[in-house]
C-alpha cells in the first residue's frame, strides 16, 4: 500500500504519543521472516543530477538486495515535515532503518524522534554523532574534500586568468572544507591562483545559482564547480559562458561534455547496501561511520577531453598519495583569508581528522566571507 506525501505528512495529527524509550527495547533487528524495510528520505527531487540523484542510486541498489524493501520521500524539507516523513515510514510502512540524507534533518528532528523509537535505527548523512546521543542514531560522511582537491588540479591546470570559482549553498563545516580543498588543489598547480566564492543561502535554489555562476564568469574565473545539492544549472550556466567546470555530488559530464574536467562523486551504493546487509546479519551499525576514496565511499568523474596530459599525470599521482591514506590537504604553513594562522609549518590536519569537521573559515586566496 502507498501513501502520497501528504498523508505521509498528515499522519501524527491527532494521533497519541508513542511510547517512551524507557518502554521500549534497545535497536537490535531479528527478522520475522518478513523484508526489512529501509526508508530513504530526500530534501529535493531524485533526478537533480547531484546530491539527491546520488543518494537515491545507493537507494537503487539497496532495492536489489533479497529481503529488502525500500520506501522513499523525496522534496522533505529540513523542518516538522521530516519529523512527520520518519514517524509515517515507521508507523505506516514498519521502517527499521531510516536514511534521512540532508544536513538539516539531524538537529533538531533526528535527535527528537529517534529516543521515541529505539527498535529503529536512524542513519543520517553528515550528522556528527558524539557520545551521550541516542544510540540508535548513526552519522555516516565521506572525506569528499578530497574530490574537490583533485578537482582543484585539473582547475589549476585548464584556468588562464588563474581565477576559479566555487557557488556555495551554505558557509557549514562541509561546504567550506569542499571550498578550501578546491583552491589548494589549484595552488598545488600555481600558488597565485585564488577563487571567489559566493554563498547563495539555500541548498537549492536555481535562480541565485545562476546569478551567482555568472558573477563569478564576469569576475574572470574561467573554471567554476559548486556545493549546491543541484549542480545542473551552475554546470549549464558557467559552459554557456565559456568556462570550464568541475562537478559535485554525481557526474555532470553530460550536462557539459566539452567544458567537464572531472568531478567528486559520491559512490553511496556499496556504503547503503553495506549498512543494510550489517543490520539483516544482526548486527549493529558503527555510530560514527567515515570513509575516503579508497574506502570506497567517493569517486572521481573520468577525466574530460579537455584534460592536459600534464594534468592528467599530477591527478594520477596526487590521487594515488590520497588513496594511500593519511593525506592532508589542509596544512602548514597556512593562514585563513584574514590572516589567522591555521596551520604552522610542519602541522597537518589528514583527511580524517575531526577537526576538519568544525572548520569555520576561507583559508587565504579565498575571496569570501563566511558571514
């Protein structure tokens, strides 16, 4: 049986409280001879060749698993309507794994229905779990900036006025590691390069991603990427302006086949089916869950036609040092773009360090503010 959004939505009006935590037994899932059913929550549509599209390809290949079915909402947004999508997958449909994707869907409304249903286990995508939360919540990541760091040496390479650019949805933690990885990677190629960043304020919102992709076109930056969760209209609008690109979340080459230098991809396939054949096994999910490209947990886009033979040869290599692991893109001697030291020579911070994920600054070279 299905149920539209709206009912979906529309399901805790008027209905009692469920039951306390105290009452209920901690998540341990033990099949009854029936499918486990995982629920997929979606903050935009599924087909926005980015972070959704992404996202819901690893939902694809969970519905391939045997004992399995999946339920999906797309177009939730980060407020109530999450808390009613969650509670009417698990009261409707009998979810025992829920995969809330966007940002915004941890705090408050993960932390506030997940102690009213602890025989449901709540994965959420760039959450930071950290201990005293519920523990039938997990926070899952991958080290993406490190994409954006190899993108930022095929930008370094194709950029000639040596100005990149980069439209950001939100200054967070994530988004700011993606945009500083981005410029480092370019500096790698040529430390005079800088990159303008502008900040849009929505996770989608076509019209601003527009506008912005063509400031930063009319600013001179002739290779452009984006940490927005739809990157189709930033990849149409920068090619439509002779700029090369660089994509996010999924691959956008279509969208750009000549202008397309190579993009960080999420490869959330063999993660979710992963996650998912752990709990059938009975067991229990890490509660914090991080991985990089040799992992498995993100890809590159194949390199464009437009790639030097010279760029190709410095991707190549620096993608094999990050695959070795312990690579860092952010460190010494670095200062952030109002000359704050941020890493003394000789300091590093690698690709899994914690610290990155409370980054609140534009390391120099930067244009923006995170403000």
């Amino acid at each position: 049986m299905s149920f539209s959004s709206l009912s979906r939505r529309g399901f805790l009006k008027g209905t009692a409280a469920v039951a306390s935590a105290a009452t209920l037994p901690q998540f341990g899932y033990a099949s009854t001879g029936g499918p486990l059913t995982v629920g997929f929550i979606y903050v935009g549509p599924k087909d926005d060749f980015g972070y959704n599209q992404a996202h819901a390809e690893g939902a694809a290949a969970v519905k391939a698993m045997e004992g399995v079915v999946v339920v999906e909402e797309e177009n939730v947004a980060e407020t109530i309507d999450v808390q009613k999508s969650m509670e009417s997958m698990i009261n409707f449909d009998e979810a025992k794994l829920l995969f809330p994707t966007s940002f915004g869907y941890f705090d408050p409304h993960v932390l506030e229905v997940a102690p009213k249903h602890p025989d449901v286990r709540f994965q959420h995508a760039a959450g930071l779990w950290t201990a005293g939360m519920p523990t039938n919540v997990g926070s899952y990541f991958g080290y993406i900036g490190m994409g954006q760091y190899l993108n930022g040496i095929t930008a370094g390479h194709a950029t000639k006025t040596k100005k990149i650019g980069f439209v950001a949805a939100k200054p967070i933690p994530q988004v700011l590691l993606n945009i500083n990885s981005f410029l480092l990677g370019a500096r790698q190629v040529d430390p005079e390069i800088t990159c303008q960043v502008i900040f849009t304020g929505e996770w989608s919102l076509a019209v601003k991603e527009a506008e912005a992709t063509n400031a930063l076109a009319d600013a001179g930056c002739d290779v452009i990427t984006c940490h927005v969760d739809g990157p189709k209209v930033v990849m149409e609008t920068a090619a439509g302006r002779d700029c090369f690109v660089c994509g996010y979340h999924a691959n956008q080459s279509p969208l750009a086949p000549e202008k397309y230098l190579t993009g960080a991809e999420w490869n959330w396939a063999g993660v979710y089916t992963g996650m998912v054949q752990t709990v059938l096994d009975g067991g229990t999910i890490d509660n914090f869950v991080r991985g990089g490209l040799a992992d498995g947990f993100i890809k590159m886009s194949p390199l464009g036609t437009a790639v030097s033979d010279a760029a190709r040869a410095q991707f190549e290599a620096t993608k094999a040092e990050i695959m070795a692991g312990g690579f860092a893109a952010i460190k010494g001697p670095l200062k952030d773009n109002t000359g704050k030291v941020i890493a003394a020579a000789g300091e590093g911070f690698a690709e899994d360090d914690i610290a990155l994920e409370s980054m609140d600054y534009l390391v120099e070279g930067v244009i923006g503010s995170t403000s």
